[in-house]
C-alpha cells in the first residue's frame, strides 16, 4: 500500500512538473479534449474560453488515484502506461 502512495505521488508530480502529460487530443479550435470520459463527466466541456478545463482535471491526484483503482496498477509504470 505505501508503495501504490508512493508511485501515486511520483506520477502525479510528473503531470504537475509536465514531465508526462494525459492522453486526448486537440481540435481546431485549440480545445484539449481528454480520452477518459469516465472521470471527466463531471468536468465541464472545453471552450474557447476555458479550452484546457480537460488537461487540468487530468493533472489532479485525484485522477491519477483513479486510474490506479480503474486498472489495478502496482507501480509507477502501469499507472503511465494509463495516463
């Protein structure tokens, strides 16, 4: 348990630093749109006004623990094979 805290850690100062960043896409308009739809279903839409709402919910410790518990991961790697 304490090493799943700690790899949760290290992955979610990775995004933080952007050192690794969350899987989704841009469109043309400059909007990110984020690939787990899951968890951002309570995230609001990407506009022009706010076109990185996606990518910040996806840089949240919040996220990365999810992820950990959607996929079972056991270390830093597996949770980065999902982000």
């Amino acid at each position: 348990m304490e090493k799943t805290k700690k790899a949760i850690q290290e992955v979610y100062l990775m995004l933080k630093n952007r050192e690794v960043n969350p899987c989704g896409s841009f469109d043309n308009a400059g909007r990110f749109w984020g690939r787990e739809e899951e968890f951002l279903k309570n995230i609001r839409t990407p506009s022009r006004a706010f076109p990185y709402s996606h990518m910040s919910a996806l840089r949240t410790k919040k996220y990365v623990k999810f992820i950990n518990q959607k996929y079972q991961c056991l270390n830093k790697e597996m949770i980065l094979k999902h982000i």
